[in-house]
C-alpha cells in the first residue's frame, strides 16, 4: 500500500489525539491512475494512512477489525494541504479521523480496533 504523504508538523491537542499536517505533492504515487486526467486520492489510501498515522503517533498498536463508518465528504487532488486529526479511544477501541483541506471536512471516518486494550 502507498505510504503517507510527508508529514509537515504533528501537534497533540488532548491524550490520545493527534492533528497532523500533510503535504500531498502532486507526484504522490496515490494518484497513479486514479483518475487519469482527474487525479483523486483514493478513500481506501485515507483510510489506510489514519490507521498507520494513528498507530506511529497515538500507539494504538492494533489493526482495523472491520467495522469502517466512512464519509467522503469532498474530493482530495494533488497539491492539497491537508489536516489530519486523529483520536484513539481504547474503551471503545476505535479511533476516529478527519480529513480537513481548506478548512472544509474532506472526509471523516471512525474505524472500530483488533486488539485495542480497553
């Protein structure tokens, strides 16, 4: 799976969250061919970098177990700066995320944890 975009600054607003700035350069591997001529960054990717982005910062230390409530709320092209806020909840084991470009959701999600300690 590609890796994340560089990661500009990472603050932490409260225990266990995280808000994290990407920058999304226009030759990100991501946009190879989704979509020629229109390039998006693909939801699965958005996904997949909260998960990664949230075990390296927050130490989740655990996998998606399967229950994924996702919103795409705007499109992601190249070039876009973007906030990534992230907050784990062990006694819910999940961690929550949401895409910010612009100051406008760009997508949100929740993504319930294997193996979170509660």
């Amino acid at each position: 799976m590609t890796a994340p975009p560089p990661v500009r600054a990472v603050s932490r607003p409260a225990p266990g969250s995280a808000l994290v700035l990407l920058d999304l350069p226009a030759d990100h591997p991501a946009f190879a061919g989704h979509f020629p001529g229109r390039p998006v960054l693909p939801g699965v990717l958005q996904t997949h970098w909260a998960l990664a982005l949230g075990d390296e910062l927050l130490g989740t230390g655990c996998r998606a177990a399967g229950d994924f409530q996702v919103k795409f709320r705007r499109v992601i092209g190249p070039g876009a700066g973007l906030e990534l806020h992230l907050h784990h909840d062990a006694d819910r084991r999940s961690l929550t995320f949401e895409y910010r470009q612009d100051g406008e959701t760009a997508a949100q999600g929740r993504v319930r944890l294997d193996g979170a300690a509660p």
